[in-house]
C-alpha cells in the first residue's frame, strides 16, 4: 500500500488554525460528559440557500469537503469515498418521531430523503459536480479505514486521480442516551466531527503530506490480542516511529491495546487525540486531519503534548470499542 | 495487473419467490410472482401498499442458518442466504483468507422503529438488546461473527446500489490478490420506516408494479438477501469447484443531480454502464442481456431507457426488470440480481419482465417479456441506481 493523505477539512470540537494560526491553548472539556463540534461559520462554504435545509451531518461533511478541496486549489474530486458509523441520526430520529406520531399518516419525505447513510457523499457529489465513484462505508469503528481502502483501490485503478476520503459522526440527543445505555461511553465522553482528506498515488507538490504504507486492522478480538496482532504488522515495515497518534481514552477497559504500544515504544511521544474530539466511531479520522493541520501550521495542538513532527514515520494507533486499527505513515514536508 | 479474476463459485438468494437458490429458480422459471399484501410487516398500510415480503417469520429465518431470532431481521435475511452460499465451502476454505462484504440501508431498524415509542416517552423504558444492533456495520458483525469471517469484512451503504458495490469491492480485492475468497452482496428486510419513508416520496404503486411499462405507476418494496461466493483461481483449486462465471467488470458513478430523482438523461447511469463495459474490454454490442435496475417508477424506468439508448443506440440486446417478481429489496436487490444473473449465464435462460402490456412514448426499445431459454448468453450488465445519485453497473461473464 502506498497512498499520499493531504489537505485536511475538519468540522471538529477544535477549530482548525487559520494560517500561520495557533491551536485555542486550553483543553476542551466536555459538557454533561459530551463534547459537539464547535460549528464554523458555513457560510464561507455553503450558500445560505442550501444550508437552510442542511442537517448537522451534512453541514459538517459538505463543510469539511469544501475545506479540504480549497486548501488543495481542487473544485472538486475525481471520487469520493467516506465512512460513516451511524449515517445521518438527527434526519433517522425526526422521521420516526413524526411517523410514530402520526400513526404513519401525512408525513413528509425531507427528513426521510435525508436519513440515508449516503446523503452526505451524495450531497458533496451534488454541490462540487462530482460524477465519480462514490461510496460510503458503515462499518462501526472501521468505516474510516474502511473508506481508505476504498479509496486506494479505486485509484490503483485510476492512478492519477484524487480521492476524497475521511469519516463523521454525529452525536445527538438520543444517540447519547442509547449509547450511554450500552456502554459505549464507560468512564469517557462522547464526541462528534468529520475528518477529511484528500489521497492520491502521488504526493502533492506543495504542501504537507503524510504517505501512508501500512493500514492493518483487528476486530472482535481482547485488547492484549489486536495489539500483538498489530505490532506484528506494523514491525514488518517500519522501524521505531517518531510519534504515536493515540486513540486512548479515560476508558480502561481498552488499556491492554496502549499498555503493549507504550511497552514497545516506550521512548515515542503519544498524543492522545481523542482529548479534543471525544469518543465516536471515525474519530480517527479527525485525529488524522488534524495531524495534517499540525503540520501545516507547524504546531501540534496543546493537549497532545508532543511536537509537530517534521521527518519520519507516524503510528496511528486507535481503537472504538472491539474494532482496532493501526495506520503506518511517514511524514512528507513540502513546506 | 490483476492476479485472477474473480470467479463466481456459489450463490446464497432469499426472496419473496423462495428460501433459496434453486426455489427461486422456479418461481423466475414459471413466472410466479412473490408481491402481495404485507402479512408479518404490521403497518398502517398493509392492504393498500403490495410488498415483496419474505413469508417467513423471524424465527423461520433464524432456523436455516442457526442464528438467534433476537436479531434483526435484516441480519436474519442475511444469514439464512449466507448459511446456502458457504455451506458448500466453509471446509474445504480452510487456511484461505475469506472476507465477507455486504450491505444493508435499513440497519436493526425493524426492532428499534418498535422500540422507539416507549423510548420517547421515557429514555429508560424498553431492552438494550432492540437497539444495540441498530447500525449497518451491527447487522454485518452479527453474521461475520457466526460465519467466522475473520479475515475482514465490511459493510457498504448506498441505498439501492449498496451490494452491487459490496461486490465491486470484493471483485477488486480478489484480483488485486489481497483475498482468496469473498462473500459478497447484501440484505435488507421491510420495515415501517422504509414502507413510509418512500410512500411520502410517492413513488410506491399501490398494485403489483410494472416496470418498464408506458402505464407504470412506481414500485413496490421488497426484502431478502443476495450473495456470491467469489473465489480467486488458486481458491477454486483448492475447494475443488468450478467457475460458474466470473466479474469481467464494474463500475459506480454519481449522477450528482438530485438527492432522490435521477436525471432526465440518466448521465449517471451511462457512465456507470460505459465504465463497466471498458473495465470489461467489452462494446455493448458483446452484451447478450441487461438485468435492468427497472423498478417501475416514472422517473428510473425513463433515466434508465434513455441512458441505455445512448450506449446501445437502435441494437438494445434483452433487457428485463426481474424486480416485478420480488420487488425493490433496496440494499439487497445488486446481489439478489446477481444471482439472477448468475443464473442467466449457468443456464442459457432470460427471464421476462412481469406484468409489462404497454410500450414507454419516450424510448424505442421494449424489454422482454417472455422466458428465452436455451439462449447464448457470454456476458450480462447488471445495474442499480440508488438515490444520492449513486448508480453502479456489474458486468459478469460465461467462464
């Protein structure tokens, strides 16, 4: 494998930096155990007409598109492929309410047209023109990785093209409560975002770039054995890294999978990303956009405690619930 | 470069016509239509809007693969045609790397729309167990894990093209040598949610549809489940078993012209099937049948047409809709017409399209309406065009 991830688009708990910009210095804390998006301005990239009738999901996923295809100088991908857990939630919930409500009679078709797991790779399709590949991964907490894998086989096929690729969640009401019921969120907070970036067989002329060699995944396994699967992989390609993105949480049912990451590289620096974005299925990839924002401006935000990374490989090492996932990147500096 | 194509070796199908493969099979055969009215699915509706609906309960369906009928009854559709295509397989696969791909649009939504008005009442009312399952990639876990697909597996959501693409990406993964083998396609069972959801779109038709048909007046919905055993060329050594037919091809594209109504041109549709066709190395003039997308809606039926006019001009080959036989099974129907296809090609035979009496104004070709046997038929070019634009063309041929 051997993919170029660039130009990242966040909607996320922590606004991106604007240029030559610096990370808010203080943590984000969670309210009633949750932590939402801080939702920008969208009117600097979506018309008031159009984001009249937009879902949070939507908002954030047209959003962060438009964000990431600015920075790269593209109007528009040549595919797109995302991941997505729960699809669009606050759309699902209003039209069961109104149906069980109204015992099925007189309802109207916006929420439900909206409820589909493809609405946001469908409307990024619609606003940017794009008539290209498209799809949309559900996969739990996998649909991240999952639409990655997407998009490199689609461009091993369509060498030089340009993917648009990434996750998000969003967090409602209901889903916390549901969620919170299940355990999800044992002894951590819940979060929201959307992460994306663009990934291309080749690297970008300016800009940097993280070159991702290695995407290895565990699922349904304890913790203790997705880790000794994993670095198994990861060791087979790559020597010790510079930095290590980590996906722990205040969670500790999961410690086994990051106790055996910090007993193999004890030495590593390890930025625990979910601090400022909360716990949900694709966080890893608000986790990944971010890394490529650290190293567009430099800096890597507060609360991650390590030094933006100029040279040498990256680990992302993560897990949502039983689905585990390790990414092998090395650094591509452009600047 | 591509190690092996991907060799179609076996088939799971669970429909309104039949539990399996070969019942399903006779129903295309004799023309037996599975729609009519809702009798499981409880709902408001269930005299005025004709289903395609699975007549067995959930318990049913959980005894043909062993599952618990505490599931959904998404990932009970799932299984049951799971349990027949890798029956035949799952000793003989030993020490293969098997993935399993599929596909759903409506989750664990038929327990959790039950659920969900006691929950609104009070957040604490109701068992965990009616939602914990609630999400796509849930369902897919449910029958991995009982299957013991460990390698990988995947869920795909993309309205009606969701397991057409579920095997675009296995095809993909077989012949870029990352997989042996891949179960590929997907399930989706009726639900309230689903049933209202596209009557306020008013497009379901309150009689037994009919695609294609200058008449037609929408669709009907469906559920059931559709898979292919795909197997590289080293597999089929192995498990001893030969290849029914192969995927030459596939595409997706995206129409990007409205959330729910394709284009007057169908400009999606036609690059999804010219794409196909490439990936292929084949001209249209090599396609012995079309399984048409075809749900009987004003609008598909008329994109689709048009679209399939554009690449094929005046020499359209036959071309029928199978979905008046089960209906619209929505993230199920690219398997469920895969497996159709599958048997397009094993057995020389096209199925016609049901209930069809009156020509469209707009296109000149018709589709079929009869049974063709003892055809030649080399390659097929399966589509399915789903909302949010997404639209995917299969193509499989004769090995």
């Amino acid at each position: 494998m051997n993919v170029f991830l660039h130009a990242p688009g966040t909607v996320c708990a922590a606004s991106a930096p604007g240029n030559g910009g610096s990370w808010q210095s203080e943590a984000l804390l969670p309210d009633n155990n949750r932590l939402p998006v801080v939702e920008p301005d969208y009117t600097q990239f979506i018309a008031p007409m159009q984001l009249r009738r937009m879902s949070k999901a939507v908002r954030m996923g047209v959003a962060a598109a438009r964000m990431s295809l600015t920075g790269a100088g593209l109007e528009r991908p040549d595919a797109l492929s995302i991941g997505t857990a729960m699809g669009c939630l606050q759309d699902t919930e209003v039209f069961l309410a109104k149906m069980t409500e109204q015992n099925e009679q007189m309802l109207t078709p916006t929420a439900f047209i909206q409820s589909t797991h493809n609405t946001v790779a469908g409307q990024i399709a619609l606003l940017t023109g794009c008539n290209g590949h498209n799809l949309t991964y559900v996969h739990r907490g996998l649909s991240t990785e999952h639409a990655l894998i997407n998009a490199w086989l689609y461009l091993k096929q369509h060498p030089g093209e340009t993917v648009l690729t990434g996750g998000l969640d969003e967090l409602t009401a209901s889903s916390y409560t549901l969620m919170e019921r299940a355990g999800v969120y044992a002894d951590t907070f819940a979060g929201e975002g959307a992460g994306f970036f663009l990934a291309s067989l080749e690297a970008p002329t300016k800009g940097p770039a993280l070159q991702l060699t290695g995407l290895f995944q565990a699922d349904g396994v304890d913790p203790a054995e997705a880790a000794v699967v994993l670095l198994q992989r990861v060791k087979e390609i790559s020597g010790t890294p510079q930095l290590i993105l980590s996906g722990q949480t205040t969670d500790n049912r999961y410690d086994d999978f990051y106790a055996a990451a910090e007993e193999q590289w004890p030495e590593v620096p390890k930025a625990q990303f979910k601090n400022g974005t909360g716990e949900f299925a694709t966080a890893v990839s608000v986790g990944v956009a971010q890394l490529l924002q650290s190293m567009q401006t430099g800096n890597c935000p507060s609360w991650w405690n390590v030094l933006s990374p100029r040279t040498g490989n990256i680990v992302v090492w993560n897990n949502y619930l039983d689905c585990y996932s390790c990414w092998v990147l090395s650094v591509v500096d452009n600047l | 470069m591509i190690h092996s194509h991907a060799h179609i070796a076996g088939t799971g199908l669970l429909t309104a016509i039949g539990p399996d493969t070969a019942s399903c099979f006779e129903s295309l055969r004799n023309g037996s239509s599975g729609i009519g009215p809702a009798t499981l699915l409880s709902t408001h509706w269930k005299d005025e809007l004709p289903v395609g609906e699975v007549k067995l309960s959930n318990e049913a369906l959980a005894a043909l693969s062993g599952a618990d009928p505490q599931w959904p009854r998404t990932a009970l559709l799932s299984a049951a045609a799971v349990h027949e295509a890798w029956q035949p397989f799952a000793e003989a696969a030993q020490g293969l790397r098997c993935g399993f791909f599929s596909a759903n649009t409506v989750g664990g939504m038929d327990l959790t729309e039950s659920f969900y008005p006691a929950f609104r009442q009070d957040p604490l009312a109701g068992n965990n167990a009616s939602f914990i399952n609630h999400e796509c990639g849930a369902v897919t876990e449910l029958v991995a894990r009982h299957f013991g697909f460990r390698d990988f597996a995947t869920t795909l959501s993309t309205a009606c093209s969701s397991s057409a693409n579920s095997i675009m990406m296995a095809a993909q993964m077989i012949e870029a040598g990352l997989l042996d083998i891949a179960v590929a396609g997907g399930a989706d069972a009726l639900s309230r949610f689903t049933l209202n959801g596209f009557n306020t779109l008013m497009i379901l038709d309150r009689q037994p549809c009919q695609p294609f048909d200058g008449q037609r007046r929408g669709l009907n919905l469906g559920e059931g489940a559709g898979y292919l055993v795909l197997m590289s060329d080293k597999a089929l050594a192995q498990c001893g078993v030969p290849s029914l037919a192969y995927v030459s091809g596939y595409a997706n594209a995206n129409d990007a012209y409205h959330q729910t109504a394709s284009s007057p041109e169908g400009t999606g549709n036609q690059l999804a099937m010219q794409h196909a066709l490439a990936q292929a190395g084949l001209q249209s003039s090599d396609i012995s049948y079309i399984n048409l997308h075809g749900t009987g809606t004003a609008n598909n039926d008329s994109s689709e047409g048009k679209a399939i006019e554009a690449l094929f001009g005046t020499a359209v080959p036959p071309a029928s809709s199978t979905k008046a036989y089960t209906g619209h099974t929505l993230g199920a129907a690219g398997g469920v017409e895969a497996v159709i296809s599958t048997l397009s090609l094993t057995h020389n035979i096209l199925f016609p399209t049901l209930r069809w009496q009156t020509p469209m104004e707009e296109i000149s070709f018709r589709p079929l309406t009869e049974l063709l046997t003892g055809v030649p038929v080399q390659h097929i070019l399966s589509n399915s065009f789903g909302f949010g634009g997404n639209c995917s063309s299969l193509v499989f041929s004769k090995s």
